[in-house]
C-alpha cells in the first residue's frame, strides 16, 4: 500500500503579517540604535573631516546615527569651527553622516587694538588677524566687546545692532558703487556711513518717516550718490570728505571728513551731479 504524502500547511496570513512586522520592527529597532562611527565631507572646507569629528565629540560621545539632533549638531560645529557652514546633515549606513558643508568668508574686518577682528556676514566673529584681507570691507566707530571666535559679535552700542548694518551692506553689494566702497563707519544716526575709497563718508541719514520701503530709499540715494561721485571726481578724483544724502533727493558735500552735523547745513553746497561745482 503506498505511503500517504502529507501537504504543506502554509501558515495563516496573519501569522505572516506578524512575522514580518517583527522582522521590520526588529530591524528599525536596531537601525535607532547604530552610532555614527565617521563623517564624511560633501564639498570643500578649509577643515578636515577628522576636525569636524572632533568639534561633534564624536569619539568621546556614543552619537546615534538616525536619531542625532542635526541642528544642535550644526551649531555646535560651526561654533568650534567658525569658517564652517554646513548646510544639511545627510545619514547614510551603517554609520556614517555626511556633512554638506562650505566655507564661510569674512564680510567685514574691525579694528580692536592692534588686531583685526574678521567677522561673517552672519555677524560671526571667524578669528584675529594682524591685517584686513584684501577686498575685505573695514567697520569704524564703535567697539567690539570681547570677540570670540566661533560666536555672535557683539557691539559696546546697540547702534550696530538691530539689522541696520547688514541690511546697508547688503545694498552696498548690489549697487553700483560696490566695487569702491572700503568701509562702513557706525555714526548717532539710524544708518552706517559707508565709505568710498577711502576718502568720501557717505552719510544717509534717517529714513522718512513714512516711507514704505526703508530699502528702496536707500537705493534711491545710492544711486543719487553715484551721479553725484561721478561729478565730484570729473572734478578732483581725490576730494575728501562727506556727502551727505539725508535729504531725499538732495546731496551735499563738506570737504570736513569730520562733520557730523548733517542737514541742513546752510555753508555746504548742494552737490548737482549735472551742474559744475568746481568753481574753475
């Protein structure tokens, strides 16, 4: 009598769908806990990959790879590494994270003693150096209070603060006259004086008080300031002194680079960027 064959029985669907929720759970249980055993650079930086390791503690501190906090991570890196801007923090496994990072450059260079102070234009003081870099614009009339690589610069005047000294920098390097500009001077008044050449304050002075777009006021004097150069150096290229533009379509200028009066000042000429100020 020949045997009987006995069936595979399969298993039940929901003994299967258990399983393999299981095996996934597992899995992710297992993946949470992986370290991060190394970085991994994507794009250049002045830091090597091992100084980046070391500003997130890495040897020191068990780091998991999937359930790290990127922001306090990025934060306390480009606090050690003040050059460093790392954009994103992408994981890969098993242990790896990549930073996607570039290099932060100095947007502005401030005088404290016998040092330079160069600082981001995030406001990040970046390190000590014995000269401005080239290109790099200068800041005058105020103090630094106790620059620390790696942190926010803070100002003995709240004068630097409250955005106006970025947002004029920023008109700054859209204008026309961004290739002359070497500097900004922080005065009294509610906008920075920038500097042209070395040798002309530009002053703005207070925005009207209704004014709908402080940006665009600024841009409309800095474009009344570059007519109004442009006449002054038609005259003599190395005039030194102040222009001022805070009355709105008017310019001024005073041959005192030390005039802080600003207008209305009866003895200076109103500067007509199509009129003949020379004298000759």
């Amino acid at each position: 009598m020949p045997a009987k064959k006995h069936k595979k029985r399969a298993l039940p669907v929901f003994v299967r769908a258990a399983l393999i929720l299981l095996v996934v759970g597992a899995a992710a249980a297992t993946a949470l806990l992986l370290p991060a055993r190394q970085f991994e650079l994507a794009g250049k930086s002045r830091y090597a990959v091992k100084e980046y390791e070391a500003a997130a503690g890495l040897s020191k501190a068990r780091l998991p790879l999937l359930t790290a906090d990127a922001d306090a991570l990025i934060r306390k890196m480009e606090q050690a590494l003040p050059y460093a801007n790392i954009t994103k923090i992408t994981r890969k496994l098993p242990g790896t994270l990549r930073l996607h990072v570039q290099d932060t450059k100095a947007a502005f260079a401030q005088q404290q003693d016998e040092f330079w102070w160069l600082i981001s234009e995030k406001g990040v003081v970046l390190e000590r150096a014995e000269t401005p870099p080239e290109g790099v614009w200068t800041v005058t009339g105020i103090a630094l209070e106790k620059p620390t690589p790696g942190k926010q610069a803070k100002w003995s005047s709240s004068r630097a603060s409250g955005g106006a000294l970025a947002a004029l920098m920023q008109e700054l390097r859209e204008s026309e006259l961004k290739d002359d500009i070497t500097g900004v001077r922080i005065t009294s008044g509610p906008i920075p004086d920038a500097i042209y050449q070395g040798r002309l304050r530009l002053r703005f002075g207070a925005p009207p008080p209704n004014a709908e777009s402080d940006e665009e006021i600024l841009r409309e004097k800095l474009r009344l300031a570059k007519q109004t150069i442009t006449s002054l150096n038609e005259q003599n290229p190395k005039q030194k002194g102040v222009l001022d533009l805070s009355i709105m379509g008017e310019a001024y200028f005073s041959a005192n680079w030390d005039d802080e009066s600003g207008k209305d000042n009866s003895e200076d000429e109103a500067a007509d960027p199509d009129e003949d100020n020379s004298g000759d």
